[in-house]
C-alpha cells in the first residue's frame, strides 16, 4: 500500500477533521479493555505489558484485538534490555572469535534490531511523542 496508512476514525475525531473529509462510519469499534497477558512473556516483558498497558488504556487506545502487537512491543523491550546488559558488560567492539580481530558486538546488533522493532510498534500504539502529537 502506497502513501499514508490510513488513520482511524478516532483519531480523526479527536484532530477535528480540518479537511472536512467524510468518515467512515463502517469502522468496526472496539471497547477499550486490558487483554490478558501472554504466559509466554518474561518477566521484563510481563512488568512492560502492565506498564504500557496502564498506558494505553488511560488514553483510551487498548482493546482484546491489540494483545498480539502489545505482546510484540513486549517481547521486543525485554530483547532490548538483556542486549543492552550485554554490551555494557562486554563493550560494543569485542574480538572476533575466529582470529581475534576487533568486530561490533552481535549484541548491539540485536539491540538496534530490538529498538527498531519497538519504534515502530511504538508509533502504532501512539507512544512517541510525534505519534502522540498527531492523536
């Protein structure tokens, strides 16, 4: 899909629909509830879920059908932080185990890979302070 994702009509709502387009009334509507939390998520992820959660349910944005991108979110913030213990533990140059030479830590590599997973999945959620600005 091309050009700008659609915004749902919420949020349209609440910018006050400046160009006056017509919504789309057809939009199915969800009631703002906390899903269950996934068995599957450790314990970083599992206090991430609740903290985000409170979050997203105060500003009116959480329902059953986010569990799975919450949960990704979740997943995502733990890889995060246990990458991160790692490369302050072992720095972001390590030796190459093969010949020694100096090479990037893999660790930052799935820091960066984490923290990209979770941007994105942070501006869907509107917890950025740009994707905010736009609810």
């Amino acid at each position: 899909m091309r050009g700008r994702k659609p915004k749902p009509t919420a949020l349209k709502t609440l910018e006050g629909n400046p160009g006056k387009r017509p919504l789309n009334a057809r939009e199915p509507h969800a009631k703002p509830e906390v899903p269950d939390c996934p068995e599957h998520l450790d314990d970083i992820a599992r206090a991430e879920w609740f903290r985000t959660a409170k979050v997203l349910i105060d500003m009116g944005l959480l329902t059953l059908a986010d569990r799975s991108a919450l949960a990704a979110y979740c997943v995502a913030y733990s890889r995060w932080v246990h990458a991160e213990e790692q490369v302050k533990k072992y720095g972001t140059i390590v030796k190459s185990p093969a010949k020694g030479f100096p090479m990037k830590s893999p660790y930052l590599t799935v820091a960066d890979q984490a923290m990209e997973a979770m941007r994105k999945l942070m501006v869907e959620f509107g917890l950025t302070p740009s994707s905010r600005s736009r609810i």
